[in-house]
C-alpha cells in the first residue's frame, strides 16, 4: 500500500512541471512596447467582462478558475503604470499593469527602387487607400468563446529582421519594423500558424500579395509578400492549411515572408506566440523587407 501510495505521489509530482507549463500558455508575458501583458481579472464567476486597454477591446480569457486580459502593447507605448477598464455586470473597474522599457535595435537597408523609398504623388493616393483597408482588417474583432494563441511557424525558412527595429531606407528613417521576416525559397509554403477565418486579400504597394486571417478577440495575422494568394475573403482555414506561396511582391530586396501579428489592434512580437525551440532552431539572418 506504502509503495502505491508513493508511485502515486511521484506521479503527481511529475505531472505538475508539466501542468504549469501548459496553464502558462501563450502570447508569452512580455510587458514592453511592443510585447503582451496578461493581466489577471480575477475569479471566473460572473463570466467574461468587456475589457479596453485605453479605446482598444482587448481579449479575455478563462484560465485555472480565473479570467485574464491578454493586451497587446503598442511599440508608441511608454515605459511605466498603464491601466485596464473593466465593464462587468456590477460596475466598472480599473486594473493596473507596469509597462517595462525595451531598447529595440536599428537597422540600415539600402533599396535600389527609390520609388519605394519616395513614393511617386499617384502611388501615395494608392497608398493612403489601401491603408484604410490594411488598418480595417487589423481591427477585426469577431467573437469566440476560446482563441488559439500558440502559433506555429508560417513557413519553413530563417528567421531574418526581427520585431521592433528601427529602420532607415536609403539612409531615411521610417516606422519601426512591425512583423517578423522569415527567409524562404520563392514559392515555400505559407500555412496557418493557427485556425481562423481570412478577413481580407489584396495586392499592396508596400506588402504586395497580402493575406489577412482573423483568430478571434482582436488576434490577427498578416501575411506579406507573397508570390501567390491560395485563399479567400470569409474562408476558414485551420492550422496548417496552405494560405499561399512565398515571394517577392512589394517592397523587397529578396523572396522572403513578412509575418505580422496584431492584437487589440496593435503590432506586437510575432515570437511570443512561438515555442522556442521551434524559434531557435531556425534562427538566422534572412532576407529584410
């Protein structure tokens, strides 16, 4: 009896690493510009209140008996007290949270179309409306009861110019890097990191072939570059499925992915929705945007 009653504890034990590991979840806890905080709520008992990080919603979620907010962070934010409203069926509340600072490094690159750089006055016409279009699907905010936030890597290739440089084309500065580049051969797949719904697709000057898939509660993703679109507006695809084909549309200097995340319509770190490992064995320099 002793001897059971001792496997039995020992097996507890062991599955506790492994319970907190899996409770512990993803988008990482990473409060910086650019990053996520998850905040906790409380106790799970009056179901899920409606939660804003300043106008934005933010996605809330049940976790172990208790309710989180999962707040994207914008890369404007600065270090210090920021604060949650939160909407329940008794009133509302304020719940406080510590943006950390975050120095992100500066990166050079040298594009040989200036066009690209300095727009023509048509293309900044082009460019102004398909911005409309680009921000309105990274609002998305669809309903769902859970989201998967444990992504997998879109496709297969090296990691190249990560999330939050600080860019100069030509010598000329621009808005920091909002996505992570994935080299990759023209015309490697590109899958659903996760299940979703395509919001939108389009050809755009900067992004060229672009598809845009809603995960639920303001999580989005955003796929540029591409050399060919296999989706459609409104299709739902699911973790792993073809979204299209590695290219070199828009502004490129080489065949690689540009893979964005948006939460609570803010561009945070593609790679805290990752597993590490799966991220550091394929790190390396790839091919910039």
């Amino acid at each position: 009896m002793r001897t059971e009653l001792r496997h039995l504890l020992l097996g507890l034990l062991l599955c506790l690493p492994l319970a907190a590991a899996g409770a512990s979840g993803f988008p990482r806890h990473q409060p910086v510009p650019g990053g996520v905080a998850i905040v906790d709520l409380g106790p799970a008992t009056d179901g899920l209140p409606v939660v804003h990080y300043g106008k934005r919603r933010v996605m809330v979620r049940e976790r172990a008996g208790r309710l989180e907010a999962v707040v994207g962070i914008p890369l404007s934010a600065k270090p210090g007290l920021a604060h949650l409203t939160v909407k329940t069926a008794s009133g509302t509340q304020r719940r406080e949270f510590r943006i950390q600072p975050k120095e992100y490094a500066t990166q050079h690159i040298t594009l040989k179309n200036k066009r690209m750089v300095n727009p023509y006055a048509k293309d900044l016409e082009r460019i102004l409306q398909e911005k409309k279009i680009i921000l309105g699907a990274l609002a998305t905010w669809r309903e769902t009861p859970a989201v998967e936030t444990r992504f997998d890597l879109p496709v297969d290739g090296r990691l190249g110019s990560p999330f939050g440089l600080r860019r100069y084309f030509n010598g000329e500065p621009r808005k920091p890097h909002s996505g992570l580049d994935i080299a990759a051969p023209k015309g490697a797949e590109i899958r659903a990191p996760a299940d979703g719904v395509v919001v939108t697709t389009g050809n755009y000057f900067f992004n060229g072939n672009t598809v845009f898939v809603d995960h639920g509660q303001g999580l989005v993703t955003m796929y540029c570059h591409m050399h060919d679109i296999a989706v459609k507006p409104g299709q739902p695809v699911r973790r792993g499925d073809v979204l299209g084909h590695v290219g070199m549309t828009g502004r490129v200097t080489g065949p690689h992915l540009h893979w964005g995340v948006s939460l609570n319509n803010v561009r945070v770190d593609p790679k805290l929705f990752l597993d590490l490992p799966e991220v550091a064995k394929n790190q390396g320099r790839g091919t910039d945007e």
